[in-house]
C-alpha cells in the first residue's frame, strides 16, 4: 500500500466524522442523550468488530466502514456535551 493510500484509508473516519457535525447536533437535540448515546456506542462498537474483515476484503471497503464509524462517532461527541 502507498503511503496515499494509507493517508486515504486513516483519514476517512475524519470525513465522516466533519459531514455529520451540524445532522449530528441536530438529531442529539432532537432525539435526546441516553437514545442516541446508546445507538452511536452500539454502531461503533460494530464496526471496529468489522475492520479486519474489511481489510483483508478491499481498502476501498475499509474506507467506507471508516467514514460510516465516524458519522456514528460524532453523535457521541454531541451527546456528551448536551449532558
């Protein structure tokens, strides 16, 4: 793998986590804390389960699982700091 590819790959759970500031905010409001806390930890905890599959299966895969795990992420950030 070329180090772009590695910076593709490592910076991808930042994308997601950059797109989903403002929905992210929203939904936190709207929904409220324990629901969404629970369904972001849940969402992410799947995901780091299924990095080393997505790994061995293709980057391109690894790197739509990065991005999905930092839209799921940035729900908890929002969260935390309405508590």
């Amino acid at each position: 793998m070329c180090s772009n590819s590695a910076g593709v790959i490592l910076g991808s759970f930042y994308y997601g986590y950059m797109i989903f500031q403002i929905p992210g905010g929203i939904l936190a409001l709207r929904l409220g804390g324990v629901r969404l806390f629970g369904i972001g930890v849940a969402v992410a905890s799947v995901l780091t389960l299924l990095t080393p599959l997505a790994a061995r299966t293709s980057p391109i895969l690894l790197i739509i699982l990065r991005v999905t795990e930092g839209l799921a992420l940035v729900w908890i950030w929002f969260v935390l700091n309405i508590w």
